[in-house]
C-alpha cells in the first residue's frame, strides 16, 4: 500500500496522543500536536528518509512505531 502521510499520521494516532509526523527539507520529523498538554517530552528524533514514496507504509510503520517506543522509554 502507498504510504502517505496521513495514512502514517492515522497510524501514529493508534500509538500515541499528541505526535505527528511532518515533512521536512529532505527528511520527516515527529511534532507535537497544538493540543499536547505542556507535561509532553520533547518528541522523537526525525527520519532521514527523503521521499514518502521510499519505503512501503509497513515500512513507515515500522520506523515510527521504534521512534515511539524509544521516546516513551526516555519518558
């Protein structure tokens, strides 16, 4: 299946409240949403993947899903 970002958005909402995945120059980085309370962490690091169209969105899933687990461990 083609990965979009709001397909992976959707997904990171499954996982955890207050993250979002965005588009950055030459690579997507984890934000914040505008409604996460002030007590949220800094987010994840970003992902140095150029394109969406790169990897599968299992692939996006899999990558966002080990940025999250990481930050919540450093939580």
């Amino acid at each position: 299946m083609k990965a979009t970002l709001k397909k992976i958005n959707e997904h990171i909402a499954t996982l955890t409240p207050h993250l979002e995945l965005f588009k950055g120059y030459g690579y997507f980085y984890f934000g914040l949403t505008p409604d996460a309370p002030p007590e949220v962490c800094e987010p994840p690091e970003s992902i140095g993947i150029c394109h969406l169209n790169h990897m599968t969105l299992e692939d996006w899933k899999k990558w966002v899903e080990f940025g999250i687990k990481e930050w919540e461990e450093k939580k």
